[in-house]
C-alpha cells in the first residue's frame, strides 16, 4: 500500500486557471518544506516544465490514452515515491477526453485511478449565483470523481466575492480559495501553447513565484493539505523501469535539448537508462559536436522552427548529425527532430539526412492517433502497435519516406514518417514507458 496526499486540480473548460492554481499550489507547498511531486494529465510536454521549475522535482504526464489506464497509477506512484504531497493538473475541462471515446484521458478518469480528490477551479469573472449550478452540474455528474471544494478565479472584487460565496454556501462544497484578477502572472503562449520554460528562464522563474504569491495569499492552503490527506492508500505497486545490466560498456545515447528541443518525457530518459545506455544530454544550439563516444542519437520534440536560424547555422552539429545517420547509427527523431533531420526548415538548411523539406503552416494538426510499424527499424519490429498524439503546425513534403515509420488509422488511413539506416523519423509523440521494448531495442542497437 503507498499512502501519498495528493490532490488533482481541474476545471470546467480550458483557460480557467488550471495552470497557475496547480503550478503556485505546487510553489506555495514546497516553499513549506514539502517535497511536492508534479503530475500533468494528458500529452502536454510545456506545463510539466513550468512545475519542475516550483518544485524541483521532473513533471509527469499521466496519459491514459497513450499508456492505458492500467499504468496511470503505477506511474503516479513512480514519480510521487518519497514525497509529502502529489499534485495533478488536469487537461482541458474536467470530463473532455480522447475525442469519441467517452471518458478515456480525461482528468475525471484520471482523478478516478488515482482515487484522488479534484479542486474545481472556476473563472468566475462573468458570473455570480449561476455558479453554484455550474459547481453542481460538474459534482454530480459522475459520482466516482469526488469534487473536495472549489477555487474561484478571477474574482473582480470583495462584493464579488461575496455573491460567489453566498451562491456557493447552497452547493456544499467548501471554497478553498479566491484569485483575483493579476495580469502580471501571465505566462506568453505560443501556437501550441505557453512558452516553454527552456526558452523564458529568468521570466518563467518569476511567473511561477508570483503563481505561488497569489495561490499562497488567496488560497487555505491548510484546508488543501487535508483534502489532501483524505485520498485513500493506493495498492498499485510502482511503475520501474526493468534493469538489463550487460558486463560490457554502456553505449552513450546523445539526447537533444536545449530550448529548440524541450518535449521530452522523463521515463524515456530512465528506460535507455535501465535499458543499459548511457544517457548524455547536449543542446543542437550551441555544442558543435556531439557526446563523446555517441553511439545513437534521440531528438525529441519542441520549437526547431522558432530556432531555425541558429539551428542552421550550427553547421558543423548538423554534419556531426548526418555523419552519424550515415552510418547507420541508431537515431530516433519525433516532430522537431524530424523537421531537424529534414534538408531544410523554411528554407533554412538542416541537417539533410531525409530527403524532404518542412514549413510552417496556418493548420495546426493536433490529436491522438493510433499507429502501427510499417517495417522494422531501430525503435520496433513491424506490425508492433502503439498509441501516439500529434502536435505541430508545419507541413513536412514529402510526409513519408519509401520506407514510412507508422501507418495511422484515425482519423484518416495515411502512412507517416521514414525509416532508413538506423533513421525513424515521424511526427508521432509516443510514451516509451508503454511499452518498454522500444528503449531496449534502440539501446541492443547502440550496442551494434
């Protein structure tokens, strides 16, 4: 049995504070002394960035589309072991999930597996008795997901305030907390979302201080702590990613980062580990070469289009890169890699190892998607199925190799993707903890 307070913070619909009440809860609690553990529900690879920056600990996602239901707690207890308080920001509105399929990656499914209370936190700022019908629609629609009390943001002034309360004292449902309105707190968003912390720094630190600020001020912090504590003891046993030591040498995997290359799940980092790599970070912005020794290469996802210039610039990286595609080297590449590997990115050279050229675009191409391998290549043998979500607004031509890396089967049929050499490439964001072959493949390849 694991026994971790935890609490999952979540909202009617998006943009009504989720970010900023679960980010300064997080602040707020670890500026106590306490070792809070960050969790993001859904795909989202930006808002885990800014709650590693409040507690000091990796941001998680929980995502039970990608992972399936079955490892939401067991990876929840994974990266919650040790800590005084889990906190969970949800995705989207409370019960919005994978589109038809009921409640699948939905914050409530979510808050369900983890048997966690939820914090409703509403946007009050052009309402005042109706919310009380609105905080009762959402705590009795599913009777499994137990609404703890409610945080009011937004909330134009103290005779505001008070109507909200009055209405909500009918709901019985505590209010836990009043945010009034604070422009100062916001954080610059970009097509896919906030701006990652990778690329803000100094801005990013001060907007989570002031998100802790104003939850600390306007929150009953000890009344969020006993909710807390009221979730029941977990029997899931935590997720681990299984160790495959090897007497020889452990092969170095150069994984990009930096600020042009901040998507990245932290289990992904921890499976190559177990898988018997040797994990090396560099940043494609500024490192001339790659790792010493690399013997395969990971380039993740993030904003190459932002950098493009400088990415382009770094000529001696990218003929290290394509040196190494080359040779048949092991290189796995999603979304940014891709448009990395690509031979330009609007109109900027890349490292031309696919024989295709990425642009911006107007449309932006974001959903889950169910995928199979077309072939066998470095990540997986084909016919090997998994679940992804994809997240970009560029345009890759042409979008598939002679070899493709996935065939997709919604919304649409479409192959995607190259496979060549030791080279998968493909827009597809997948969670490797789902299925752990995928790293110790890549690494038995490394290993040559």
């Amino acid at each position: 049995m694991v026994s971790v307070p935890r609490l999952v913070i979540a909202a009617p619909a998006s943009g009504s504070g989720k970010t900023t009440v679960a980010t300064g809860l997080m602040a707020a609690f670890a500026g106590r002394g306490l070792a809070v553990s960050p969790h993001k529900v859904g795909p989202d690879y930006i808002d885990p960035g800014y709650h590693a920056l409040a507690t000091g600990r990796p941001g998680r996602n929980l995502d039970a589309y990608m992972c399936g239901p079955d490892l939401i707690a067991p990876l929840f207890t994974h990266g919650a072991s040790g800590c005084d308080l889990a906190v969970v920001e949800g995705v989207m509105g409370l019960y919005d999930g994978a589109s038809g399929q009921g409640e699948l990656a939905s914050t409530a499914q979510v808050s369900k597996l983890l048997r966690a209370p939820v914090v409703l936190v509403v946007d009050a700022s052009s309402q005042s008795r109706s919310v009380a019908a609105l905080v009762h629609g959402f705590a009795s629609w599913d009777p499994e997901v137990r609404i703890g009390g409610v945080i009011l943001n937004k909330v134009a002034s103290d005779r505001h305030e008070a109507l909200l309360r009055e209405a909500l004292d009918e709901s019985g449902l505590p209010v836990l907390g009043v945010l009034r309105r604070a422009p100062q707190v916001a954080t610059p968003s970009r097509h896919l979302g906030l701006v990652p912390v990778a690329e803000r720094q100094t801005d990013a630190l001060d907007a989570v201080g002031a998100m802790g600020d104003r939850v600390r001020e306007g929150c009953d912090l000890d009344a969020l702590m006993a909710l807390a504590r009221s979730a029941p003891d977990l029997s899931d046993e935590a997720w681990e990613p299984e160790q495959h030591p090897r007497p020889e040498a452990r092969p170095v995997v150069a994984v990009a980062g930096g600020a042009a290359f901040t998507f990245a799940y932290a289990e992904h980092a921890e499976l190559l580990t177990a898988a018997g790599a040797e994990v090396v970070v560099f940043d494609p912005l500024h490192d001339e070469k790659l790792p010493t020794g690399t013997a395969g290469l990971v380039i993740g996802g993030g904003f190459p289009e932002v950098y493009a210039p400088e990415l382009s610039a770094n000529e001696p990286l990218r003929r290290a890169v394509t040196d190494l595609a080359l040779s048949g080297a092991p290189v796995a590449a999603e979304c940014a890699g891709l448009l990395y590997l690509a031979r330009e990115l609007d109109g900027r050279p890349m490292c031309g190892v696919l024989d295709a050229s990425a642009r911006m675009s107007e449309r932006l191409t974001l959903g889950y998607r169910q995928a199979v391998a077309v072939s066998d290549s470095v990540l997986a043998v084909a016919g090997t199925r998994l679940r992804g979500h994809e997240f970009h607004r560029t345009v890759l031509e042409p979008g598939a190799g002679e070899t493709p890396a996935w065939g997709l089967h919604q919304p649409e049929r479409r192959v995607e993707g190259f496979v060549q050499r030791g080279v998968h490439a493909s827009y597809l964001h997948t969670h490797w903890a789902a299925a752990p072959g995928v790293a110790r493949r890549f690494v038995e390849q490394c290993r040559g």
